[in-house]
C-alpha cells in the first residue's frame, strides 16, 4: 500500500512538471563525491526520455550516501526508475550514454564490434571530457531542493539487487 501510495505521488508529480533548464555551470563537479559501487538512495528526481527537447541534457538525482550519509548531486545521461524512496542503487562511472560511446569509438577509429571489449571502453573513458553547454533538467517548483551547493558527480544509477 505504502508504494502505491509513493508511486502516485510520483505520477502526479511528473504530470505537474514546469521543465526548464539549468547551466552546468551552476553545479560543484567533484570527481569523487562518490565512489565507484557506492550505495545510496535517492531522494529527488527529475528524469525524462530522451526526446529533441532532452537530448543534451542531464537527468538530475540527489541522493544519500549509505557510506558516508553525504548528500551528492547525480547528473546521468540514463534515466533509471525510481519505485520506492527505500530503493538502493549504486554509483557507477562507466561510460555514461551508449551513443556517446559509440559515437567516440566511431572517431578514435575502434570498430563497433570491440566497443565492448574493455580496454577500449577505458581508452574511452579517459580521453572522455564533459561538455560545458549540456544542460540539467529543472522542475522550478522544486529549486528550493534542486538548487543546491551539495557536491555533484557525473555518472550512473545501477540497481543493487541483495540476496540473503
């Protein structure tokens, strides 16, 4: 009952949303707010599919470290579900939009069969730069949270799935 409950509350939500855009800019980027496989939940977000209005723009999560209890910005080119506010994910750096990938293997030469293969991907990741006119999807109802001075890191949401 209590997920309905959130997943409505959700829904509405998303139907009632005023998006705008922020500059990255406005965001502190530290490389290291979070550390690969780290485990959090999140407590804001604003994602939508990819259309000619989102293309080049981030995703935008806060979460709460289940290490440190530090609140951090997540910026992702993905947009991953979030169904319950107890819900665990974990960070991850790995390369952010396939098509990014796929686009920058198609540049340093790498032939799309061995975009998969690792060490490419790392050659990849390294030379990877972020673009400082991609945008941060807004909701200007929700800048009292979104607008912040919390850290903020580029990269990915992975679901922790935990057995006992």
């Amino acid at each position: 009952m209590r997920n309905s409950i959130f997943l409505l509350v959700v829904g509405l939500l998303i139907s009632c949303q005023n998006i705008e855009y922020s500059d990255l800019s406005e965001f502190n980027i530290e490389e290291n707010a979070l550390e690969e496989g780290e485990e959090f939940k999140v407590i804001y977000s604003l994602t939508l599919a990819q259309n000619d209005n989102t293309e080049n723009a981030f995703n935008h999560y806060i979460v709460i470290s289940q290490e440190s209890g530090d609140t951090v910005n997540l910026l992702s080119s993905g947009a991953s579900p979030v169904r319950d506010r107890d819900e665990v994910f974990s960070f991850s750096s790995k390369y952010n939009n396939f098509l990014d990938l796929v686009a920058k293997s198609y540049t340093e030469g790498f032939e799309l069969d061995s975009v998969l293969d690792l060490t490419n991907i790392d050659k990849l990741e390294s030379d990877r730069k972020i673009d400082p006119s991609r945008k941060v999807l807004r909701d200007s109802k929700f800048d009292s949270i979104a607008k912040n001075t919390h850290p903020t890191i580029i990269g990915n949401l992975t679901t922790v799935t935990k057995i006992d």
